[in-house]
C-alpha cells in the first residue's frame, strides 16, 4: 500500500459545473503536490436497470462513461497536468467514494452535482463525503456567494482556521500549515472565544458575569500562541497571524472566508455518545456558508 504521501488525490465529477470546478482545483492541488490525481464518475443508476431502481454497489465498470470520456477530450491537450487516471464506478456515489477515500490523501468535491432540488446550497453527496471520508475533504462552492461582516484583511493569498484554544484540533492545524506552506499563503488563525460570559441565577435565568474581556482576550491569545508554536518552528516560512474574537466561532470563519483560498475545519472525533461520524456545527455553517473552498480535516486516527 502507498504511503500517504505517495497517495492519489481524488476529484469527484458528474459533469455538473460544479464538479468541473472541483476538478481545476484538484489538478491545481495534485501538482502542488506531486501526486496522481485519479477522476472518479460514480454512476448512480446501472445501465441494465430502470432508471428508478437505485444501485448500492455493483462489481463491474461501465464500459461507456461520457463523462469522462467528454472529460479526456478536453484535458487531451493541455499541458502541465499531473498524471491522470480516469475511474468509473456503479453504485452509491456516497460509499463509493468513502471506501475509495482510504486509499487517498485527498478527496475533492464541488458544493453539489447533477441531482437534488436546483436551490440546494450543499448536496447530499459533499456533505456525506465530508463526514465520511477517511481522507480530508475539500468542498469547492460555486462562485458569488456573500459573506456576513467586513472583516479586513491584508492583501495577498491567506489561509483560514479555526482553532478551539482549550481544545485545538492538531489534524486541522497540520493540514492548514502545510497547504499554506506549499502555496505560500498567509495562514490566518481563528479563535474565538465565548463572550459574554453568562452565569446561571438562583431566578432560573442568565446574567452577564464580571469576567474581564481584555483578561479573557489576552489569555485566549496566549493558549493560542503556546498551541502553535511547534507548527510555527516546523514551518519557519509560513507567515501566521492570529485573529482573536468574541463570539459566534461560526460566523467570524465564514466572515474571514471572504478573498480567502481555502477554510480548513476539523471534524468531531468518535466517542461513546456519538459513536457515528458527525461535522459538528461550525463545521457545516462553514460548508453552506463560506465563499472560499472549505477543507474538511477527519480527526487523527488515535484520537477518541
């Protein structure tokens, strides 16, 4: 088995227009990466069948796929791509790609395909791959979308993450350092912290305690600071800059996703109260949300 540096990237396509987005940056990231990039078309509905009858796994490949024959034709000529391999599948589009993901170090998705409902922001299939895949996931949402708040942020390419100080996710931060090392991007950590600080009263209600906010702004900045500084030492080139703020974690990523390259999230590890895989809140405000591609990191495998 390949070591997970050696590992293919996978692009996930259907011939939707989100799916050919997802698929240029998954040629832009497997160059960046040395790595193969394999297309995958899973078809949903087998050719022999009628077309209400639903397929969960089939052995056999297609013979015909226009899709990626259509797909083919168009990269024949251009230059600069990474090796390419071209897989068609029958089945579930979601179990497919969680069991090929395994033998990935990547897995790319645009925001939704050719099914569902047309208002959809996120699509069944993104979001189940971003769950389920034992790779990381990056989303890549269709253009325009507006983001909340007028976050400023310097000029040049950036890299967002979040970071829970009192319970960082060192899979996510790894993973933003090292994209953001082979881009050259800046990478901006998000940490957010609770405010205001509420207290439960004898009345059966809340009232605002009296934390200091600087004290608590000041503090969070140093767990954070401390929290980063062996990614720091291990990645000397990458500029870093941490953002501190009150409030909703959810939404201050989103609002700084906005000219960002990539926001790159963690996902909730195992545990004995929610033994099935989950996003987890700020997670999947960040997948229906953000205007940049989202990165969705799974938790290391001896975590939980």
């Amino acid at each position: 088995m390949p070591t997970p540096h050696h590992q293919p990237v996978l692009a996930a396509v259907d011939g939707s227009e989100d799916s050919l987005r997802a698929l240029e940056w998954a040629l832009a990231e497997a160059g960046r990466r040395g790595a193969e990039l394999r297309v995958v078309h899973v078809q949903q509905y087998a050719p022999f069948l009628q077309a209400e009858v639903l397929v969960a796994d089939f052995d056999e490949e297609p013979e015909n796929d226009t899709v990626l024959a259509e797909l083919r034709k168009s990269l024949e000529d251009r230059e600069g791509l990474p090796p390419l391999e071209f897989i068609s599948r029958v089945g579930l589009p979601a179990v497919v790609l969680s069991e090929m993901s395994t033998e990935a170090q990547l897995l790319v998705v645009g925001s939704r395909g050719r099914g569902g409902f047309a208002g959809l922001v996120l699509g069944s299939n993104s979001v189940s791959a971003a769950r389920d895949a034992v790779c990381p996931v990056v989303v890549v949402p269709r253009p325009g979308r507006e983001v909340p708040g007028d976050a400023a942020a310097a000029p040049g390419p950036r890299v967002v993450v979040g970071l829970k100080a009192d319970a960082p996710d060192h899979a996510t931060l790894a993973f933003a350092f090292e994209h953001a090392a082979r881009t050259g991007a800046r990478l901006q950590v998000v940490v957010a912290y609770p405010w205001p600080v509420l207290a439960w009263t004898a009345y059966g209600d809340f009232t605002p305690t009296t934390v200091d906010q600087e004290a608590t702004e000041h503090d969070t900045l140093r767990v954070a600071d401390e929290t980063l500084t062996e990614l720091r030492e291990s990645h000397p080139k990458v500029e870093v800059e941490v953002v501190v703020v009150p409030g909703d974690a959810a939404g201050h990523l989103v609002e700084h996703s906005r000219d960002a390259e990539l926001v790159v999230v963690g996902r909730h590890r195992r545990r004995l109260t929610r033994p099935a895989p989950m996003l987890g809140s700020v997670t999947h405000a960040a997948l229906l949300h953000a205007a940049s591609p989202v990165a969705v990191v799974p938790p290391e495998p001896d975590a939980g």
